[in-house]
C-alpha cells in the first residue's frame, strides 16, 4: 500500500507563500490536488488540451509551461493524447518536446473555441497559470494592469467545456488565474484584487503555478504507480531553455532560468520534496 508522509503534496506546493495562496486552502479540500489527480486517473483516456502563457513585458513568464509540458509528459504516458493551448509568446516551447500544440491567435473569436472542443473532443481541460477574464470584463496582471489586448481568450474555452460536461482543472497561484473564479468573493475581501471569474471542477493552488503542476505529477505518480515526476535537473534545464528562447521570470522581468522570483535552491527544495514524498 502506498502511503502519503505526514507533510502532503498539498504542504509542500503552498511552501514560501507571499501572495495569499494559503488563505485559500481552508476553502478546499484538504487533499485538493490528489482528488483532481485520482479523478484524472479514472476517467477515460483521450484528448486533453492544456492551456498555459502568461504575458508579462512582451513575453511570456517562466510560470506555467514547464508545469504544463511536465504534466503534459505524464499524462501521455498514462495513456492520453496531450496539447497544449497557447499564444504566440510561447512560440516552440514544446514541439521539441513532443508535445502537439495549438496556437491561438490573440484576436480569435469565441466561435474558434468551440471548434477547438469539436475538434480534439477532449476529455478534460486543464489550466496552469493561463489569465482569466474579471469581473469587469478585463485580463489583468497581478498589479491590476490591464493585458488584454495580448491575451488570447482561451478562458472562453473552459466555459464552453463546462456547458459540454468536459472536466475542468485551474492551477493557479494568485487570483486572476483560469479557476480562481471557485473562490472570487474570497479573493476580493482578503486580497484585495479582481479575481478571474472563471470556475473549474477541480481548483489547484499553489505558490507557484508550475508547483502546483508537478503536485498534480506527484499524485499521478503515487497513485498509478509508474514513474511520472521529473527531477530537478530536468525542470533545471527546460527553464534555461525557454529562458534563452524569450521567456522571462515574471517578478524579477529578467531572461533567466528562475520563477516568480525565486532562487534556484527553492526550486530544488521543491522538486526535491515531491519527489521524496512522492516515491513508488
């Protein structure tokens, strides 16, 4: 039998929180991301498209596609069929990677959406650190500016999904996230923002998008028993990659291989405790 040690996957991806993540757990599950990783892992194989790319001073951050082509890698080989949603600033990102990607352009219609749905009849729909339209009708960056007139409407997608029963994950880290909409009036009144209104099924909350990404890795691997998780080198890597490519750490706004702001020992710390925790 495999058991879960005393700190849970969900301690380990709400590690260092500044921005108030951890004010929202008491409002989920308290194993929120096993139960969207055990509800993954009994649904039926096929299509799963995910979205990612978040703009930041013309290119998009480090936060949310290395979550998204990790998950993407351990979703395939449990069997689906793995895309990911994007926009130009995240231009080959992942095709080196194996992974099949749809571009959106930025002014595409709503009706382009639901094509996508027609076309790949996925099973589920999956955000990591995608913006999600407020309240207001606007995509805006964390200090309320608006981003919208670089911001593909991918978060239409996710509606749509939801009216066709499609199940829907929304990994975020700081409120104007796809899947942040489950706890908008929380977000408002204790941290002061204009949340995404966006809901999903199954929220995931981390302190970094991409943490919350590998959490979901984690809990895929200790339940099916293969080995999906990467290790640090391997993010190390892909970070460098896509930092050398454009993308940009979106605290810091510099050209290297960091996330939100964080060192590289914290990212290590991380990856290192899902790991240990999470071994089959």
């Amino acid at each position: 039998m495999i058991t879960i040690s005393r700190q849970t996957l969900e301690d380990i991806i709400l590690r260092h929180s500044s921005r108030g993540m951890d004010i929202l757990r008491p409002y989920l599950a308290s194993d929120f991301c096993r139960n969207a990783a055990h509800a993954i892992l009994n649904s039926e194989r096929g299509n799963v498209l995910l979205a990612t790319g978040f703009y930041v001073a013309g290119c998009a951050e480090t936060d949310g596609p290395p979550g998204a082509l990790f998950l993407a890698k351990a979703l395939n080989s449990l069997g689906f069929e793995c895309t990911a949603v994007t926009d130009e600033f995240c231009r080959g990102f992942f095709e080196d990677e194996g992974v099949n990607v749809e571009y959106i352009d930025i002014k595409a219609a709503e009706k382009h959406y639901a094509e996508l749905l027609d076309k790949y009849a996925p099973k589920w729909l999956i955000s990591i650190e995608r913006c999600g339209v407020n309240a207001e009708g606007d995509y805006a960056n964390m200090r309320g500016e608006s981003i919208a007139e670089y911001t593909a409407r991918i978060d239409l997608m996710f509606d749509e999904g939801r009216r066709r029963g499609i199940p829907t994950v929304g990994i975020g880290d700081g409120g104007n996230e796809i899947g942040m909409g489950n706890f908008r009036g929380i977000i408002e009144q204790k941290l002061s923002l204009k949340p995404c209104v966006i809901e999903v099924d199954y929220p995931i909350i981390a302190t970094v998008s991409n943490w919350g990404a590998y959490g979901l890795c984690a809990y895929l691997q200790m339940l099916s028993g293969e080995r999906l998780l990467p290790d640090y080198s391997e993010i190390e890597a892909y970070l460098q990659k896509i930092s050398v490519m454009g993308s940009i750490d979106g605290v810091t706004k510099r050209h290297v291989p960091t996330v939100d702001g964080f060192a590289p020992e914290i990212e290590r710390e991380i990856i290192d405790g899902l790991n240990a925790a999470a071994v089959v």
